[in-house]
C-alpha cells in the first residue's frame, strides 16, 4: 500500500490501522465514508481490504483448538523454563 492520501484524506497507513474496526463495523459513519471513499480511489487498499476480508473468514472457519491436557502443559513449561535458565546462564 502507498502512504498517499486517497481522494478522501485518509491514509493507506490509517486505514490499516482502523482496518479490524472498519470490517466489523464498529466505526462511526462519518470515518466509516471517509474509508469508503479512500477505497473507491486506491486499488492497493482494496487488495488489502479484500485479503483481510477472506483472512478473517477463514480464521471463523477454523476449529476451536483442542485443550492441551495438563500433563503435557506441566512438562511443556518446565522444558520451557530449563532452556531460559540455560540461556541466563550462558549469557553471564
């Protein structure tokens, strides 16, 4: 995306930032024209737009994670928790 202000004023870069709000239509109507009409004049935006689209709808899509039983999450993080006492340790 470019950093250029598109017919409305707004930038590439805030309409990233606003992005999540903008699909979810938490916006206020009047940001939400002004991205409408930055879209309407910049086809990098509309690219990004369209892939975060899909991107989220995908995400829905996917399955709740499976819980990880606890055993498994005990011996994770003792693993976890001797490499960064190793790495303290290699460091001094």
């Amino acid at each position: 995306m470019t950093e250029h202000p598109g017919p409305s004023g707004i930038e590439c870069r805030q309409i990233a930032e606003l992005l999540t709000d903008y699909v979810e239509g938490r916006l206020p109507q009047a940001t939400k024209e002004l991205i409408d009409w930055h879209i309407d004049g910049c086809a990098p935006c509309v690219a990004f737009v369209n892939t975060f689209r899909s991107t989220l709808k995908a995400v829905r899509l996917l399955p709740d994670p499976l819980p990880v039983p606890k055993e498994l999450r005990q011996r994770l993080l003792a693993v976890l928790r001797d490499r960064s006492a190793q790495t303290s340790r290699d460091r001094t």
